[in-house]
C-alpha cells in the first residue's frame, strides 16, 4: 500500500531556468527540493506539452507510484 502523502511536493520546491542549448526551442528547468535537483520540467514531444521528468535516483520511486494509482483506479472502476 501506497503512503501517498510521502508524495506531496512542499512549498520549498523552486524552479530554475536552464541556458538553452544551441538550436532548443523550448526551455527547461531544473526542479529544485531542498537544495537537490530531484528532476527537469522540459517539452515532451509524446505529451506535447512541458512535463516534469524525474532524475534518475528518484525514477524508480515515481514509477511505483504511477503504477500504484493507475493499479487503484482500475480496480475502482471494475467495482462500478
């Protein structure tokens, strides 16, 4: 079972602006959390849209929990 609180991003959470790279369109930012970088917001060409990737320590974790919600909601909606 999922501690789904242990998920929930603080107001310590900042943002910081990447020099773009020769020939990049779009911007990227580093996610910042005490002091870490725990990951990027840059374009996603599958969602067309910017998206928050994860680095590679803390991957794993979010994929867990991905799965987690998208196992409840199934099971959700099989109850119907």
């Amino acid at each position: 079972m999922f501690n789904y609180k242990e998920f929930i991003l603080s107001e310590s959470v900042s943002f910081k602006k990447l020099p773009k790279k020769k020939g990049n369109k779009t911007d990227v930012y580093n996610v910042i959390k005490d002091d870490i970088i725990i990951g990027q917001v840059r374009w996603s060409s599958r969602v067309m849209g910017y998206a928050f990737q994860p680095t590679k320590d803390c991957d794993k974790q979010v994929k867990e929990f991905v799965k987690g919600l998208m196992s409840k909601r199934r099971k959700n909606k099989k109850g119907k």
